[in-house]
C-alpha cells in the first residue's frame, strides 16, 4: 500500500503519462478526424508504423528532427489518400480497405527498413528529440518535472488538441467536416463537396496517425524495429469511442490510459510472485472495458461507414 | 464518370478478378525488388522453385497452407455476414492451447481417434467462445467486434506466454518456454512420407467443403448471407438476428481454432508464442482472394503459401528482405478489393 502511494505521488510517474500519451493523443486525434468526416480509418496502426519508420529514417539520413517529423506527417497523409480513394471515390467496405492498409504500410515499412538500413547485432540509432530545459520553470519542484521537462513532440501533440478542438467546433471548415459525417447530402446541397472533405479530412487525420508514430522512433525510443507499435493504433481506435468522437475527452482518455499504463510499468517492479504477462494485459483488457461502459451512449456520427454517391440515397 | 451497378455478372469475370489482383501485386513487387537491386524476373523464378519446385518445396507449401485454409474459412464466413472476426490469431492460439494441455495430460490413456476427436471438439470450442464474446458484446451493447477481436489476440498471446512460462511450461527444453509436448500417439500421421506434411490438410479440406455445404445448402447459410447483405431487410424478413450473428460467430471461431489444433497435432507438437507466423490476419488475405467462397479458399491458401514460403527461398538466394512476401500479399488484398467493384459495377462516363 505505501509503495502504491510512493508510486502514486512520484513525479517521475506522471511524466511517464504525458510521454506514453503522447502518440496515443496524435493518434487518436488523427482516427477522430477521419471518423467525423464519415471515413473509418483501420490503416491507423500500419500508418503510425510508416510514420515510425519515414521519420527516423529520415533523420538517419541526415536530415534534421522536424524534417524527419515532416516527412512522417507526409507518408501518413499519402496512405491517407490512398485510404480515400478505395472508401471514398470507390466506395469499398471502410474495415478490409483499412485491414489492408494496416498490412500493407507496415509490412512496407520492414521491407524498406531491411533495405536501406545495415543492421548489425543491434539496431542502429539517432540523436532523438530530447526534454527541454525552460528556465525556472523546468526548475520547480514536481510540477517543472511533469509538465516542463517534455520533450517538443509532446507540446506539439496538447497544442494539436486545442487546434483540432478549435477547428471542429468553431470554424466553418469544422462545420463542414461535421456534417459531412452526419449527413454528406446536406454538405451537397449547400454547395460544398463532401467527396473532398472526407479526402481532406482523412488525409490530415493520417497525417497526425503518422506523427504519432513517429514519435515512437524520435521521441521514446530511437531507433525501429519490427513491432514496436504493439497495438497502439487499435488503442486508439478505441480510444476515440470512449471520447464519443470529441478531441477534449481525446485527450482526456489518451491520459487515462497512459495513467494505467505507466503505473502497471511500475507495479510490475514491486510486486512479486504475479506474472508480468497479466501487467501487460491490462491496457487491451481496460480499452475493451471503456468501449464496454461508453458504448450504449456512445454519439456514432450518423454517416460513418457509409460511402456517399451523389444523387444515390 | 460514375459506377453503375451491372445487371449480371458473368462467372468467367469473377474469376478473373483474383487473377487480376494478384497480377498487380506481383507487378509492384517487382518493382521493390528491382530497388533492392535484384532482376525481378530472377527473383520471381527463385519464388516459384522455392515453392513449387521440389517435392520438399510442394509439401512444405501445402504444410504451410492447411492452417491457412482454416484461418481463410473462419475469415470468409465471417465476413460474409459482415462480422468483422480480425481476432482469428488469437482464435488460432487459444485453439492450439487447449490442444497442448489435453495433449499431455487429460486425454493420455484412451484410444487415439477418440482422444483426437475430443481435442478438436474442445480446440474449435474454445476458439468459438473467444468469437462468442465479442460478438454478444456488439449484438448487446453495440461494440464495435473490429476492436475487441484484435485487442483479444493480444491478451490471448500474452495468455499463451504465461502458460507456457509458468504452469505449463516444458522442463526438458532447456529453458526455452514452449508447452509440455502432446503425446506422441495424438500426432497427426503423415500425409507424404519423410515431410512434413499432415493429414490436416485433408481435415482442412473437409472442412471447406462441409463450409460450403453448409453457406450454399442450408437455411443458416442464407440467413447468414441475408444478414449480412442487408441486417435490416433480414431482420424485417423474419431471420433472428443475434441467433443468425452468433452461429456464424461460432463457425468462424471454431475454424480459427481448429487451425490452431491441426498446427499442434500435425507439425509442432507443443505451443510457442511464435507458433503462428500471422496465420489468423493471413486468412483474412486468403478470405478476400478467394472472394469469400469456401472453395475457392482452398485455392487462394495455397496460392498464399506459395509467397511465404517462396519469399523465404528467394530471400535466402537474392538477399530481398522476406517481408516482400506481406508486402505482395497485401497490395494483392487491396487489389481484391477494387477488382471485386468491378465485377458488380462498371464505369459510365
């Protein structure tokens, strides 16, 4: 008990949230855009495995962090279009479309990695992102731990929130997207194309996807291997039932999740004799759970999954 | 320009459509190995001699293509009632764990076929269960099974580890964690002598064909396609609903886990971690080549066989990283996809 209060009050815990949440956020956030244009995107966690991959490469290459960011941001968005063209031109079933994306971005990645990359007994690294130093504030007790010495990525995943969050709700651009997940035929007759917006919307939504992987080889880790993401990506997907489709419970449930994820870590050091698989469980066990409690009241934006041809009801 | 649904669709068309699929797969393949500085044409004739080109080749491709037929069987049934069943590894793995622990200690004693019988009731059992859940959690509480099925292959794994680390674990392998093997009497006889391969493929085979008897022949076939074609028409027509969902559940859930029964009795004898190289997210490849019919699967099992294990060979002779073979495949998927449009649209300008 007085070690789970230990564990419980240590700074060092809850800067492992905000660092495990991180590309949950951007990926979440990414899978929210997509589904409130109307577009199921599966292909999240092979897209966040390309971003991983796109990004650190990237930089292995010579290029500097935020290029590398760039670039991941850049793949996720052409799988994004290569996402929209089978759902959203073509109109083919949204879950095989993206099942096969996830296949085939990820199995793309260890493909090219294997080619461009001599790997030796161990993988080679770069010079990932590191903590910022903000004077003074990074100095405070606690607090200057947990919330000032983040690595960029991090900042760049909250102010995401506040973006995403701002553009959705109160720009007519977030309108538009909103409506095309509820009714495509109301965007129709106002005059905007809800075939653009929904590629517009997932290919940015991709994008985020990406980033968010990369954040995994630049960030957490620095450098890639094969499945590194683990089911982060499907987390995701999850997570944004349990947010009801909004960018604030987004956050909200990415941090919760970290919460339970940093603190199995640290559980798993001090309790003996319980096997470290059952640890391991418990955030694919707790996501089946939040879809559980969320689901009956869950707000489905009304067009998801539905492919939309003009003058077709 | 704009898809207008077509009135008929000639048979000749359908099946043209894989062939179409896998030819584009193999196209942009082989302009990935052209980057990796190989002749593609060279590589694709080291892919087919590494799995077709010897005895040893043929059955190690058809060794590798029984569970893939069952895991194509689960997928494809599922899918056609549009029940998304992306959990067939973990399906797969509780199949293949039940088949461990009677293996060595509860069905030890009594007459072989019966003791196989048993396992495979219970194999394919426990693998429905697994489907069973998520499948009452979307017909109950609307939760989407994409979701809970893959979750689930990752706690199933897990699952797996802790067994075999702890109180299933093997004394005798010298500390690496892996099952107490099945009784050497419960082994699948082989089906070729001096290879690999296994009276399972013949199960599999059964297997398909009894599916398609089943989806072509029987009242829960249609009933299951209705649902899937249009839910609502079909529940307005009079099918149940949450009966027809979880009898397609438990077919598709057996299958997975029968794939994970006939692996254990036929090739290793004991559960790993690694005993599936994706086998369950396989299928659903091999599902959607064979455009969801049960016979067909047979075809698109083997035809997914022969990347994997010829990709092995021809990475051993060319040095293309053995990931060409996913990556092939799931363009072949992709492919499938829009090939399938096609055959029930066509394009007006």
């Amino acid at each position: 008990m007085a070690e789970t209060i230990d564990i419980l009050t240590s700074a060092s815990l809850w800067a492992a949230v905000l660092r495990i949440a991180t590309p949950l956020i951007f990926g979440v956030l990414g899978a929210l855009l997509c589904e409130r244009s109307g577009v199921l995107n599966l292909g999240i966690e092979g897209i966040m495995t390309m971003g991983a991959m796109v990004g650190w490469l990237t930089v292995y290459l010579g290029a500097d962090l935020w290029t590398g960011l760039l670039a991941a941001a850049l793949s996720g968005a052409i799988f994004g279009l290569l996402h929209s063209g089978l759902t959203v031109s073509l109109g083919l079933s949204q879950h095989v479309s993206g099942l096969g994306i996830t296949l085939f971005a990820a199995s793309l990645s260890y493909y090219l990695y294997r080619l461009l990359v001599e790997v030796g007994d161990l993988p080679p690294t770069i010079e990932p992102f590191q903590a910022l130093y903000i004077p003074g504030l990074s100095d405070l007790p606690f607090v200057g731990e947990v919330l000032f010495q983040q690595s960029a990525p991090t900042y760049l995943a909250l102010l995401t929130v506040v973006v995403v969050a701002y553009v959705l709700a109160r720009t007519p651009l977030g309108l538009a997207i909103r409506m095309t997940g509820e009714n495509p035929h109301a965007v129709d007759a106002q005059g905007l194309d809800p075939l653009a917006i929904r590629y517009g919307a997932v290919m940015a939504g991709s994008a985020l996807m990406a980033v968010g992987g990369a954040f995994l080889t630049m960030a957490a880790f620095n450098s890639f291997f094969p499945e590194m993401v683990q089911g982060r990506g499907w987390i995701c997907i999850a997570l944004v039932v349990f947010a009801s489709w909004r960018p604030g419970k987004a956050l909200l449930g990415a941090l919760l999740f970290a919460f339970f994820d940093a603190f199995q870590l640290r559980l798993q050091t001090s309790v003996e004799g319980v096997p470290y698989q059952l640890f391991l469980m418990a955030p694919y066990l707790l996501s089946i759970a939040a879809l559980i409690l969320v689901a009956r009241r869950a707000q489905v934006p009304e067009a998801l999954m539905t492919p939309y041809r003009r003058g077709e009801r | 320009m704009r898809l207008e649904r077509r009135t008929d669709t000639s048979l000749a068309l359908i099946a043209t459509a894989p062939l179409a699929a896998i030819a584009l797969a193999l196209a942009l393949g082989s302009i990935l190995i052209g980057v990796a500085g190989v002749n593609p044409l060279g590589a694709y004739v080291h892919l087919i001699e590494g799995s077709l080109g010897s005895r040893l080749a043929i059955t190690e491709t058809l060794t590798r293509a029984t569970p893939l037929i069952l895991t194509g069987l689960a997928a494809a049934v599922a899918f056609r009632c549009k029940l998304w069943n992306i959990g067939g590894e973990g399906q797969f793995y509780v199949g293949a764990l039940m088949t461990a622990w009677l293996g060595h200690s509860i069905v030890t004693g009594l007459p072989a076929p019966l003791a196989i019988a048993i396992i495979i009731v219970a194999g394919m059992f426990v693998g429905a269960l697994l489907l069973a859940g998520p499948a009452i959690l979307r017909l109950r509480f609307g939760v989407d099974e994409v979701v809970t099925t893959l979750l689930l292959n990752f706690v199933v794994i897990l699952f797996v580890g802790l067994m075999i680390e702890g109180p299933m674990r093997d004394p005798l392998a010298f500390g690496w964690p892996r099952s107490i093997p099945v009784d050497g009497d419960l082994r699948l006889p082989d089906l070729v002598q001096r290879s690999r391969l296994h009276v399972g493929l013949l199960i599999a085979c059964a297997a398909a064909l009894l599916v398609w008897l089943v989806l072509a022949r029987t009242r829960f076939g249609l009933e299951s396609r209705a649902v899937g074609h249009n839910a609502k028409a079909a529940a307005f027509a009079g099918v149940a609903l949450p009966k027809t969902v979880l009898g397609t559940a438990f077919l598709s859930g057996g299958l997975a886990g029968l794939a994970g029964v006939v692996e254990v009795l036929g090739v290793t004898g004991h559960v790993t971690t690694t005993l599936s190289p994706g086998y369950g997210y396989s299928g659903i490849v091999v599902a959607m080549l064979a455009a969801l019919h049960p016979i067909g699967v047979v075809a698109a099992a083997v035809f997914v066989a022969m990347i994997f294990v010829g990709a092995d060979a021809m990475a051993r002779a060319t040095g293309v990283p053995s990931f060409i073979a996913d990556v092939i495949l799931s363009v072949s998927l992709l492919s499938m996809l829009v090939a399938l449009l096609f055959t029930t649209y066509r394009i007006r300008r």
